[in-house]
C-alpha cells in the first residue's frame, strides 16, 4: 500500500538535514525511498522513520557521484509511479582557497552537488509534469549568493542549484509541479567536519538546528515560496534583491554598448 502523499526521495538522508526532511516528510504521509552512502547510517534512519510514522522506508545504497549508483537511482525515479516528491539534499562542501585546494576534490564536488541533483530532476520531471502534480525541493545554500564566503567551487555548485531552480520553476510555471530552493545559511550538522572546518569553529549564533531549518523551509513550501532563507531575519532583503534583478534582466541585452562606453571629449588643456 503507498502512503497518501505518494513516495518522496530524499537524497542524502543518513544524517543532518535529509534526515530531518526523511522524519518529517514521513510525517506528512509520504512513503520514504532514502539515498546515501552509509548503509549503516541510512538503515537507522529508515528504521526509525518507520517506527515513529509507520509508512513504508526503502533504502537506497548509492554513490551520487558514481556514474552507475546515479544512474540506479534515475532509474527508479522514472519507473515507480508512486513518487510525487524529490529533495534534492545530498551534497559536500568546502572552504579552502583555490591555492589550497585538489582539482580532482573539486570535480567530485561538481559531481555530487551539480551533476546528480541535475540529472535527478531531468528523471523525475516528465512523469510530473504529465500527471499534472508533484514537488521538487533543491537545497541550495546562502552561499549561492555569497560565493566569497567558502570555497568558490562549492559556492559556484550552489548558485547553479539556485539558477537551474529558477529556470526550473519558470519552465513548470502552471504544469502542476512546485518547485522550492533551499538556501541554509550554517547549520549544525556533519556538513563542518566532512568540510574540514570543523563546527566547534563556528560561532554559536550562526548555527541553526537541521530541524528548524527543515520546519522553517517546509513551511515556506506550504505557503508557495520558491526561495526559502530560514535565517535571514528580514525577507525585505531577499525580497528587494529579487525585484533587482527582474528590474535588470529585461535590459540585459543590447546592440548598442552602454552610454558609459561612448567616447568622451578629450579634456582640453
Ligand atoms: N550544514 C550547513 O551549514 C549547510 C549550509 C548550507 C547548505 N547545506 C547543504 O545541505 C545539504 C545537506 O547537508 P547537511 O548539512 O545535512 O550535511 P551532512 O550531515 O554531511 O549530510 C550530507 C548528506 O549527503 C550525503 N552524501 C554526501 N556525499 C554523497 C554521495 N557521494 N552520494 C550520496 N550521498 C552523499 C551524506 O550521506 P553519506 O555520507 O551516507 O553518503 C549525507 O547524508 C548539502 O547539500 C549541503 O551543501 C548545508
């Protein structure tokens, strides 16, 4: 039997924030398919997601930036009809300068954070958009608009989540499917030790908990918010960053070069 809601995916789900997307999307009524890694950790969460909502929890083993684990994975997203639902949550970060950092760590960062989750969505949309419903949750982070604050590559993988989602929600626009980005700012999960930061380093003020950010970005997706900030304190700044740019994009292409090019008198002595 499938739960009311349909089955949800939820990449990353063995620990942090997918593992709190996995507690409380069960909480809503989906069923569970969960993705990761760590099997060991992957099984916990399932086992305990089930026994505290009692829908169906199937586990999925897999590397993300693994070329055949991705592609098992688009696999069940295009063949089980009973998904309705994909957080696209597993990634890694960093913040070492490109001075200080491998090239080839950079490539499987570009795999897992921009790779997968792309190939994911172009998996599971078609049957979305053909049944006419359906929800794709991307988490992005404020670092997608602060590239400068990590390191680049894991802001540049960030700031293609936010604009492939922007493109996405405006291509689905009417066709039934929502569409949300996610934008954390710090949040008190492994993500700071795998990073090599290591959390202990962060001040306490800047560290939200994995469930208030997980509350606070589905309550944003109840009320149709495509950008989720939980810790900005005033979504006016979000607000008025967005109606900047929709104030610019419409001029943003020319056959003339701006005024500022035109050539100016030579000052006269
Ligand atoms: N924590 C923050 O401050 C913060 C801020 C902004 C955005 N974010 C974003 O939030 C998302 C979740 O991170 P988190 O904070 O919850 O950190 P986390 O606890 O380290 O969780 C990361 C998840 O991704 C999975 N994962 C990593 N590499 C994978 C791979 N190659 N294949 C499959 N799964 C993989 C991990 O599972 P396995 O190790 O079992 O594979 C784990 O479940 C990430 O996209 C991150 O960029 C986090």
């Amino acid at each position: 039997m499938t739960g009311k809601m349909g089955t949800a995916v939820v990449t990353g789900a063995s620990s942090g924030i997918g593992a709190v997307y996995a507690d409380r999307l069960a909480g809503r009524g989906y069923d569970l398919i969960l993705v990761a890694r760590n099997e060991e950790r992957l099984k916990a969460v399932a086992a305990k997601v089930r026994d505290n909502h009692g829908v169906q929890v199937r586990v999925v083993i897999a590397d993300l930036a693994f070329g055949a684990d991705l592609v098992k994975v688009e696999d069940i997203l295009r063949s089980d009809g009973t998904i309705t639902a994909l957080v696209n949550n597993a990634g890694v970060g960093g913040a070492s300068p490109l001075l200080e950092t491998d090239v080839e760590e950079m490539q499987d960062m570009i795999a897992i954070n921009v790779t997968a989750p792309m190939r994911l969505t172009y998996a599971v949309t078609p049957a979305m958009v053909a049944r006419g419903s359906g929800t794709i949750v991307n988490i992005a982070s404020i670092v997608a608009i602060g590239p400068e604050i990590l390191n680049g590559v894991y802001g540049g993988t960030k700031s293609f989540i936010l604009g492939f989602s922007q493109s996405l929600r405006h291509e689905l626009a009417g066709k039934g499917v929502a569409v949300q980005v996610v934008l954390p700012g710090a949040t008190a999960t492994d993500f700071w030790d795998v990073a090599g930061v290591g959390i202990g380093n962060l001040p306490s003020a800047w560290l939200m908990s994995a469930a208030d950010l997980v509350d606070c970005a589905l309550s944003d997706l109840d009320s149709g918010e495509f950008a989720s900030v939980p810790s900005l304190q005033d979504i006016d700044e979000w607000n008025a960053y967005e109606a900047a740019r929709q104030v610019m994009v419409p001029h943003l292409s020319s056959n003339t070069p701006g005024p500022r090019y035109t050539k100016k008198p030579a000052p006269v002595h």
